[in-house]
C-alpha cells in the first residue's frame, strides 16, 4: 500500500516534443505529490508538487495532472530541451509521518 | 541543493570495514531523512532522524546501519562490516519543521571493493 509505481522506466523525446511520466499509487492517505528532478552526480531537487484538492498545476514549461479517483498522476514537459535531460522521481508524502514514498524514477533523454 | 552538505562526496571501503557518512542539513532544519539509491534505482527511505532522536528507522536493515543525529554537529550515518552490496550512493535530506520541500545533499558514493 506503500508503493508509488512509475513509468515508463526511460523515455527518449525529440527536441521540442512533449514528455510524459506516468505514476500510480495506493495509499490514500497520501496529500502531497512532488516530482524531483536528478541530474548526473546531484542529489535530487523539487521540480513541481501538487496537492489533491487540484486537478492541474502549471509551472513554466512543466505540468502536473491529478486524477484522484483513479489513483494517478503524470508530469507532462513541453517542448522539451535537452537540458531537460534527467531522471525524474515521482513521490507520495502523507502529513504527520514526514516520509516521502518515492517511485523508482524515468531516465529522460531528449535528442537535440 | 547546496544547502545541504554531505562528506565525504567519494567513499571506498574495503569489505569489513567501517564506513561513517555525513550530513549537515540546510541551517534552520531539524528533520533529516537518510535514503539509499542503488544504480537504475529509485531512492529508498532509510531513516528519519530529529535532534537527538530516531523518529522512523523502518527501512534501515536490522544489522551492521545505524544512525544518529546529535544536539550539535552532523548527522551520521555509519555501516559497520561493510560488503559489495553496500555500495550504492546515500542521499541525506533536510525539512523544515512546516515544510514538505526535502532539500537533497549531493550526495556520498560508498564503493565497497
């Protein structure tokens, strides 16, 4: 119940194309969803988070939408750049525990 | 991210020995979570530490891991008796005591040859 699944597991986009990371989860109690981003050799740094009484969030060139019936979320970038190029976690956090259950995370790698 | 610093960056380890791991959370906060990241992995929760307290240690394995966080000074994280399956890269992160942002450290490489 824990567990927050991800994919796909890498993903390859063409510059300028739309990535999209899927996540899913169990736990109900969950009431935040960040998504960090890793670069090679860095520890991972918050991208964007959305809470569950929102749909969507919008920051820049990245979203987040939520669905909660269904359990799942997704982080779409628009007109991704090769700097875009990292490995991104999704992440499931319930207040009170101060634990983040994280998913096993999507290598991401646009071609310029 | 450079908030939080961890030392040292690059760690070897012959197999049995002691392998100690540093972390200085960001100033200001005093929740610090210690997870583990094996290649083409996902991070792993190990233990969420307070001042002088372990409030969540659920992830950490029974034997040879243990951690502290003192009233003054770092975090730490130490492995005893270290073996290959060790080697992995562990990430500290600092909260706020209202925050639900974790700022990651870079991180330390243990490589256990």
């Amino acid at each position: 119940q824990q567990q927050v699944k991800q994919s796909p597991q890498s993903l390859i986009v063409q510059k300028g194309g739309i990535s999209i990371i899927n996540c899913a989860y169990e736990n109900t109690a969950f009431d935040y969803f960040p998504w960090y981003q890793q670069f090679p050799g860095k520890g991972p740094a918050l991208l964007i988070a959305i809470r569950p009484d929102v749909s969507e969030k919008k920051e820049g060139r990245f979203t987040i939408s939520f669905n909660k019936s269904a359990k799942q979320f997704s982080l779409h970038i628009m007109d991704s750049q090769p700097g875009d190029s990292a490995t991104y976690f999704c992440a499931g956090w319930t207040s009170g525990t101060y634990k983040y259950i994280f998913g096993t995370g999507t290598r991401l790698k646009v071609l310029a | 991210n450079a908030g939080v610093m961890q030392n040292p960056r690059h760690l070897v380890r012959r197999r049995g020995q002691e392998a100690r791991l540093r972390c200085s959370p960001m100033k200001g906060h005093s929740h610090v979570y210690w997870y583990r990241q094996l290649p083409e992995e996902g991070l792993k929760f190990m233990v969420y530490l307070q001042k002088e307290n372990i409030i969540d240690e659920s992830g950490m394995p029974k034997e040879r891991f243990s951690a502290e966080f003192p009233k003054e000074g770092p975090s730490i994280l130490r492995i005893q008796q270290v073996v290959r399956g060790d080697s992995a890269a562990y990430f500290c992160a600092s909260f706020t005591n209202s925050g639900t942002e974790a700022f990651f450290g870079q991180g330390t490489r243990l490589t256990v040859v």
